[in-house]
C-alpha cells in the first residue's frame, strides 16, 4: 500500500483489532507484522511437528478465554468469527512437599461456590481432598490470608493509578503457611508468571480483582478448539484485507520518525508513510522502537517487564481418566497442565484413532531453571507428569520443549505509555498499556486496540465503538469495597 491512512506496527490482538476496527470505518491500515510466518503474536500459530502419521500445529501455549474477555468476545461474534470454544470443567491442584504429594479439585468450587466473593473461596473447605492439603499451619495462618484478600478488595491499583511501589507479591504472603501460599502464588504464577518476590503486588492485586475476586462467574472460562492462529488471528487477518486493509509479514520495524505532516516508518525492508501511527508491540520491542526513535525523551517512561516462557508438550500411547487441566506448586519443575487430548480438535481425533493422550505443561522459570539445556528441562518435566500419574511412565513416544521469546507482559502499575502519547498522532495498544479498564492480557490487548482505533475515528470525525463494559462486583463485596475506599479516604483526610 503506497498511501495507508494508518501504519499499525505489530499483528498481534492489539494491532489487529485496531486495524479491523479503523478498515470497518473505510480507513486503510497497514499492518506490518516483525514475524515471517504467523500473524497473532503470543496467540499466533506456530511450526508443525509429526507424531506418527499425524502431524499437530504447535502454538504459543494453551490460553483461556475467560468470561470477563467481553470486548474480544464481542469482536468475534460481530464478524462471525468466534468459534465453539470448549467450556472449562475442573482445574486440580497438584502440591508437593518434601514426601508429601496431594491433589484438589478446585476450578469447580470457586467459580460455584455457594458463599459470595470476597469469601467465596471458602468453598474450597467442604472439600475433604483439599483440606487434607492443609496442616496446623495452614489453619493458624487463615487469618492472615483472608486478610490479604481482602485487601485487595479496596484498592484498585489501575483505576486508582496506584503503582505501590516497593511491595511484592512475597511481602504481602510472607506469613501464610506453606500450603496455603503455593495455592494462591500457583494461580498467581499461572498468569503473572514470575517468582513471587518479583511480581509486583499493583499487578497481583488488579489480576486477582478481574479474575475472580470480585466475582465467582468470574472463574468461568474456555479454551479454544483449535490454536489461536488457525481460530482467531487468521481468520482476523482476511477480514481485515476484505475491508480494504494490508499486511505485511516478515517487517521489522527500526524506529519512526516525524516527515513534516506525516510519520515515516522506516523497516529492515522499506519504509512507509501515514498521518497516524500505531504501536501495538509488546513492552520490550516498542521500548527498543521508541528508544531509537526518540533517545532520552523516553527516559522517565517505565516498561513492564518481559518474560520467557517454556512449553513441554507429552505425547503417550495410554489414555487416563484424568481432569483437563490444573496447577502444579510446591517442588515441581512445572507449572501448569493440559490435556490437549480432552481440549483441542485435532488431539482429540488422534487420541480416538489412536488410544493415545497429549499433556502440554508450562515452565515459567526461575531463570536459572528456564537457562538449563532442553534436553535437562524434558526429563524434568518427564519426571514430574511420572511422578503425579504413575500410569503413564513407561509410555512416552514423543517430546517436544519449545522456548517463547521475552513476549509475556509482568503487568505492573507505573509511568508507562496510555494509549494516547506525548507524540502527536502516535498511539500505543498492548496489554502492558496504561488504562483505568481492569482487563488483562487478551481482553486488555483487544480494548486498547479499540481505543486506539477511536481515538483516531474521533480524529476524523468518524464514528467511534463503544466499549463493551465489564460485569460489576457481586453486591455484598462491592458492599466492602466501598466502605474500605470511604475508610482510606478518611485516613488521608486525617492525615
């Protein structure tokens, strides 16, 4: 395209809802996507490995699709491209510790609980599998975890714009009891992905309020059939070129720089002029783009982190009766589970020629544990998945460990880029963008992508979308979150 209204840089969610929704208003976006092969980024499809006659296309790693996910969801159904998402049914907690080794279903009880948030996770007690999880300490420390929960309740970091500074996830669990602890930093760990002491608690909080605090249908969420690359970004990518639009892969973007009235965007390939740039990268390449962009005027700007993860994908010839999925904590290498066999289209065909099972597992570090040789990280999580279902040792006919780049946001509160910037008429969109909005990683990519996209409409004068809004807390904790807020304020009156 010689004269695109837009340039957005990047095809990952957040690039490619802008430019659907700039295309739908008549604009003609370029899209100019670093990747030579796949359009989606961390939802992106991937290489294609064969087991036997059968060959799988290997993705980013599982993603849920959660109920709160209301703009992608609505994105989707508006151009008939949501497809049959498969509901989740359990998720188990697997804990070991020292000799000890326990598992808990517990998926079903928070997002069914009978008790309303911010206690909901009591239900979890009536549990007998779960509460032979728990010793004394456990029971002496509940206080103090309740105590954290609720916390969490009356702050609401991004809303608030509250960076709490200095305060890790390891502060606030200090004094919980090892069992209690691995419960909570699993399911934190499962979507923030670092070690507690680096996770900083502005995110821990606004994550655990738009996953599940505030809500218990909150918890309800799907998988996709398929990879997101086949199912979404794809699909996302012809109906952006049906309305007018182009993109480009294998185009890595150097820096921008201003041209008079217009943006020139100069690649390792060509170069390319618009009125309006978007940035729809991840965290760590728009900070190198913007770095040799601009220099030192993006000095007091804060980058969220970037993380490498590792995905372990089994292959076996026995099938067990197991739940779908769950979280590992305690002394495992792994981190989380999935059988794919119970999820996605295509394992299921081939566990039902075949007899078979597939387990995907996810390695979120510590760094030290993610350096280690591919060959040292397989038999590691080789011995953890033989370790819980003993059924399957012996029984291994493929391996295979694939590595992701620094791409996943440690979401954080602090001086980072909104989606509008100091620089006229460049826009940011990502799930490390700063917006008052609680969502996360997928919903947060697409709703800013959406902002973006109107923020130029309105720029036009052209119709802009409304954003879709989120489900409010239940009555009876949005109850103590408003005293707690009225309380803080109190405070600061007084001091």
């Amino acid at each position: 395209m010689s004269n695109p209204d837009v340039i957005v840089i990047g095809g990952g969610i957040a690039g490619l809802s802008a430019a659907l929704h700039l295309a739908e208003r008549g604009l003609h976006p370029l899209v100019l996507e670093a990747d030579e092969k796949f359009l989606g980024g961390r939802l992106a499809g991937g290489e294609t490995i064969q087991v036997g006659e059968h060959s799988f296309r290997l993705e980013h790693g599982m993603h849920g699709i959660w109920s709160q996910y209301r703009n992608f969801q609505a994105m989707l159904a508006r151009h008939n491209l949501r497809p049959v998402f498969v509901p989740a049914q359990e998720e188990t907690w697997i804990y070991r510790d020292g000799g000890f080794m326990g598992m808990a279903p517990v998926g079903s009880a928070i997002r069914r609980s009978l008790i309303p948030p911010p206690f909901h996770y009591m239900q979890l007690l009536a549990n007998r599998k779960f509460l032979w999880m728990l010793d004394l300490r456990d029971w002496l420390s509940m206080v103090n975890v309740w105590a954290g929960l609720v916390m969490a309740v009356g702050i609401d970091p991004l809303a608030e714009n509250q960076p709490m500074q200095g305060m890790t996830l390891g502060h606030l669990t200090r004094n919980w009891s090892p069992a209690l602890k691995a419960f909570f930093l699993g399911l934190a760990r499962n979507g923030l992905s670092s070690h507690p002491d680096e996770v900083p608690i502005s995110g821990f909080i606004a994550f655990l309020r738009f996953y599940t605090l505030l809500r218990r249908d909150a918890w309800i969420f799907s998988y996709l059939p398929d990879d997101g690359g086949t199912n979404i970004c794809e699909p996302l990518g012809v109906r952006i070129q049906q309305f007018g639009g182009v993109i480009k892969l294998g185009t890595r973007v150097k820096r921008i720089v201003r041209d008079g009235d217009l943006w020139l965007v100069e690649s390792d390939s060509e170069s390319a002029r618009a009125s309006e740039i978007i940035l729809a990268v991840d965290s760590k390449n728009s900070e190198q783009i913007l770095r040799s962009s601009f220099g030192s005027e993006i000095d007091g700007l804060f980058f969220p982190r970037a993380l490498s993860t590792a995905v372990v994908r089994l292959w076996f010839d026995v099938k067990l009766d197991v739940p779908e999925a769950g979280i590992f904590t305690g002394d495992f290498t792994v981190h989380n589970f999935f059988w794919l066999d119970q999820l996605t289209n295509s394992f299921r065909r081939w566990s039902r020629e075949t007899g078979g099972s597939a387990l995907e597992m996810h390695i979120y570090g510590p760094p030290e544990t993610l350096a280690q040789p591919d060959a040292v990280l397989l038999a590691r999580a080789i011995t953890d998945a033989q370790q819980v279902w003993m059924g399957l040792r012996g029984h291994v006919i493929k391996s295979h460990l694939q590595r992701n780049d620094e791409t996943h946001t440690l979401p954080e509160v602090g001086n980072q880029l909104g989606t509008i910037t100091p620089w006229k008429d460049l826009f940011c969109a990502g799930d490390w963008v700063r917006h008052p909005m609680p969502s996360f990683f997928l919903e947060r990519a697409c709703a800013t992508g959406i902002e973006t996209a109107n923020a130029i409409l309105e720029k036009r004068g052209l119709d802009k979308f409304p954003l879709v809004d989120y489900l409010p807390a239940e009555p009876f904790v949005a109850w103590i979150e408003k005293l707690m807020v009225k309380g803080r304020k109190s405070r600061r009156k007084k001091r």
